[in-house]
C-alpha cells in the first residue's frame, strides 16, 4: 500500500510505524476488548486497531486560505499543529522554535478528504479475479463477514488516493449483492504491513445493507429469495426479528449469567447494530425505498446512519433529517439502470438547503483521486440552480459530514484545535480541475510531497518483479 522508500526504510526501522518511541504495536497485540469482561460475554473487537500514527514534525501554514471542513473560512490565515494534533487556526499566529514554517502563498489548506464509501483493497488493483474480494454472494444475509478480512493493504489504490485526492480517512465496504453484505471497517490511510495497523482506532463499525435491485437481481436469477423488492424487505425483517431475539438471549445472560447462549457470528453484528455500536450504511436508491427502511428501522429498533447512493434522496430531504440519517451521493453519476434514474444535479444543494445531511463519495478506485472535483461539480450545479452554496460550505460535503455519518467527527472532519492532524495543502483552488495536493499530512506526519520524490507513496507490489535475466 502507501509507503515511499524512505517510509519503507523508516517502517523497517519500527517494524509498525510507530512514532510515539514507545513499543511497537503488533498484529496479535490486543488491548481491553469492547463489551463484557471475560467469562461473560464474548471479544466484541477481536481484530483491534493497531495503528500508530508515523513520526511527524510541528508545523505552521501561513498565508493560505482555509476551509475548515465545518463550513468556514479564512483568507490569509494560518494552521498550527504538534503531535499529531491541530494546535490553533487563525490569522496572526507565530511560530515557536523548531517549528517548520511553510508559506502557502495563494494555496489552500482544508482537512483531509473522508471517504465514506470505497472497496479499495477489498477491490484493488489489477483487477483480475483472484483479487475480487467484496462481495460474498453465496446467500442475501452474509453479515458474519468482515471486509476488513479482505482489505489487501498493498492495493496501489490507497496511494493514489492520498497522493491524488488528498483522502486521509475512507470506509472500506463490502459490496452490494446482499441484503446483509457484512461490516465495514474505517481506515487511516496509511501504509502498514497488516489491516489493523490502518484501522482507525476507536471507529465504529458499519454494517453494509442494500435495497432494490442488486440482491433480487442476484438471487431472483437463482430462483432464490428475494426476487422482488418486496421479498428484500421480508428477508430484511425476518432477520431483523432474528436478531431482536439473539439480541434478548444474550442480554439476559450477561446479565444474570447461566448457560451461555449459542454465538452466531451473524447475529453478533445485528446485535451490535441494536446495542449502536455499529452503524448501518445502506445501499438505496429510490425516495420510497429509503422511507421504507427508515420505518422498518424504527420497527426493530436501529438506527439507518446513511444511504448511500441515494440518487433520490432530495425527494425525502425532510424525512432524513427528521430521521437523522445523511445521504451519500454523487455529483452526476445517474441512469445506469432503473432505480437511479430520477436523478438531479441539485441533489447534494436541496439536502444542504432543508438541514439534512449529505456528503460526497466515489465508490470507484479512480473517482476517489478526485473528489474534489466531484465536489466542485456538485455546487456548481447548485449555483446554476440557484442555490447560494459557498465553497466553504461545499467543502462539509467532503469532510464533517461524512465524519459525522461515520461516527468520527470528535476526531477527525475538520480543522478545529484537538482534532487529528489531517490536513492537505492544495497547490491552487481545490475546486478547480488543475488543482492537486502539494502536501497531506495523516496525524500531522507529511506522507506525500510533491516536491519530493522520497515522500511519493509507492506499494510493495508496485516496486516490480524479477525481470528475465535477474538473479533467480
């Protein structure tokens, strides 16, 4: 995955990235579990984040403009952050000794991209079938699976996504064939050996659900249920009651003990869905199917955090933000089959408008390199459509709204004093399509300079093969 060769130096150096100086993380090393103690209950986090963020050093951006990912803006102004951590934002501030000054004269600085919707490594590059790890299609309720099981963390996908797009943060998928397609993981996107050394430490889970036709097209074709959409949502709710009961069983246990209920890993993640450790992001479409499973939610109990896709979802903007869920979409993509027909270029600028909820996202390995792009389009759109949307504004559609879906925005999402140092200096307007990162920092450690080649993140798997002739 990402590492340049002075980063594959340094990481062998600290065999986990380290920067803090302490011990190493590791794979296998396993901090106090979530849920019950042991003996009563069962390891709700057995695969734990291992990531330590990369040694960096403090730095001040002056004289750039700043949009601070919640909606805000500053011209002429300055950004401050030591250890891992933004320090101040503002206008007039000053640099302590050993401070690297950058002067970002005509530039802009916002926070890292999140990405709430991606399969890379899950999908990577190249894309040949033995590398085709997103979407267990052997049955519509697959939610024992874990995508991060099948993030590949050589993908060059993720380098080019830092490098190209500024993406700090993304949410790693499983895909869309299922009712249930199982969890999601939220990743840094940094390099690491393993999938734990990326996960982003204290995260919630997703779970991955989808509506319409994908899974009654993939199982009506196998005369199987679902094949309509009112068979996706019988097999949606008799899960649901499924797990309203496993859910009761081991609630009852926990708390007055006796023998301990079957574990049905499945229902470990519903049950976490119940209890709102794990957030639900649906695959939907369709107005009325999106209202639909905001009403079958409340009947089990849960909570929808945001559909994805949701090329209608400006016909229902006041349902979602009376539900308190947000939409992902995209700026144009529409038309492609049936249910992402009824499609308009405003839809992010109606949800902004009515309070709801919405936010970019990609879904493709190269439109995530430029969402920033994608962005632009978006409120262009909406300036053609009337709708007053300022580039700040534009920008909470890449950063503090999907950090807010995602359960992440006392964290990361914005450029606020205590935050995580994700940030990206732009060479120019970000909304322009001749703008690209010049500088990304992931917990205020510089991963990717254009200026210099030792910080241009490379994969193993890029770094090539013994040729004819090589020493075998």
């Amino acid at each position: 995955m990402i590492r340049s060769f002075a980063m594959a130096a340094a990481c062998v150096a600290l065999t986990a990235c380290g920067g803090s100086g302490g011990k190493p993380a590791s794979a296998s090393s396993t901090p106090a579990q979530k849920g019950p103690g042991p003996g009563k209950g069962y390891n709700h986090d057995p695969y734990p984040s291992t990531y330590r963020p990369y040694p960096g050093v403090p730095t001040l951006l002056t004289n750039v403009t700043i949009l601070d990912g919640e909606g805000g803006r500053i011209d002429k102004g300055a950004v401050l952050f030591r250890d891992g951590k933004i320090v101040a934002v503002g206008q007039t501030l000053t640099a302590d000794a050993g401070v690297t000054v950058i002067d970002g004269q005509g530039k802009y600085v916002t926070p890292g991209v999140i990405d709430i919707h991606s399969h890379l490594g899950d999908y990577p590059s190249p894309g040949v079938d033995a590398l085709s790890d997103g979407n267990e299609a052997t049955s519509p309720v697959t939610a024992d699976v874990w995508a991060e099981h099948s993030v590949w963390p050589q993908d060059p996908g993720f380098s080019r996504a830092l490098a190209n797009g500024g993406v700090t943060t993304l949410q790693i998928l499983p895909g869309s064939a299922n009712l249930f397609g199982g969890r999601s993981v939220v990743l840094k996107n940094v390099y690491a050996r393993t999938m734990q050394g990326m996960k982003f430490p204290g995260a919630p889970y997703g779970l991955k659900m989808a509506c319409g036709e994908n899974p009654k097209r993939v199982y009506g074709s196998r005369g199987r249920e679902p094949s309509t959409r009112m068979g996706n949502i019988a097999v949606d709710r008799q899960t649901w009651a499924k797990a309203v009961e496993y859910k009761r069983k081991w609630d009852k246990y926990e708390k007055d003990g006796g023998e301990a209920p079957g574990r049905d890993i499945a229902m470990d993640t519903l049950r976490g869905v119940l209890e709102g450790e794990i957030r639900v992001q649906n695959h939907c479409y369709r107005a009325d199917e999106m209202a639909n499973v905001m009403d079958m939610a409340k009947e089990f109990g849960y909570h929808v955090s945001a559909f994805h896709h949701a090329v209608e979802a400006y016909k229902i903007a006041d349902l979602l933000k009376a539900n308190n869920t947000c939409a992902a979409v995209w700026a144009d993509w529409y038309g492609f089959k049936m249910e992402s027909y009824d499609a308009v270029p405003e839809n992010l600028a109606i949800l902004e408008k009515e309070g709801a909820c919405g936010m970019i996202h990609s879904d493709d390995a190269n439109g995530i390199q430029r969402l920033n792009q994608e962005v632009a389009k978006a409120r262009a759109s909406a300036i053609r459509g009337g709708f007053d949307v300022s580039e700040a504004t534009a920008w909470k559609w890449l950063a503090i709204n999907p950090a807010i879906a995602l359960g992440i925005a006392d964290k990361t999402g914005s450029l606020k004093a205590g935050k995580m140092a994700d940030v990206v200096l732009w060479n120019g307007n970000p909304f322009s399509v001749y703008t690209r990162p010049e500088m990304v920092w992931v917990d205020g450690a510089l991963l990717y300079d254009a200026k210099d080649p030792k910080r241009r993140p490379v994969s193993d798997f890029e770094l090539g093969q013994p040729g004819e002739g090589d020493v075998k």
